[in-house]
C-alpha cells in the first residue's frame, strides 16, 4: 500500500463497558447507520494487516457491552 493512500485511513477505537478497548487501525470508511428498527449500529471498513484482508466490523450501538468510540480527525 502507497504511503499517500495510507495517510487517508484513520486510527478508531471502541469503549467496552468491561473496561477494555478494541483499537483498529487503517479504517478507510466508518458508517453511522439504523437498522430496520430503528437502532443504530456502526460499521467500519478497514484492512487487517493480521491476515493481508480487507475486512468489515459491525457494532450495535445500544448494547450494553459498548458504551462509545473515538477517532482520529
């Protein structure tokens, strides 16, 4: 991957409410979204160095498990 197409992805990191954190890394697209009933979820888009993959995580935003997010501006 291209220096110049690695400074567009961010860094983003999930708040468990179990005190642990899910740091991802080279995140090129985060989506805000509702579900058919209403609730949000958040679905990030990022490549894992781990397996060589571009991969998708989904988030419900109204479990109890995570209580928030922040990244990189």
């Amino acid at each position: 991957m291209s220096r110049k197409k690695d400074r567009k992805r961010k860094n983003f990191t999930i708040f468990l409410a179990n005190g642990k954190t899910l740091h991802f890394t080279n995140i090129s697209k985060k989506e805000d979204l509702i579900d058919e009933k209403g609730y949000p979820y958040l679905v990030l888009h990022y490549f894992d160095k781990r397996i060589n993959k571009q991969r998708t995580a989904y988030f419900e935003m109204i479990n109890g498990n995570v209580i928030g997010y922040a990244e990189d501006k």
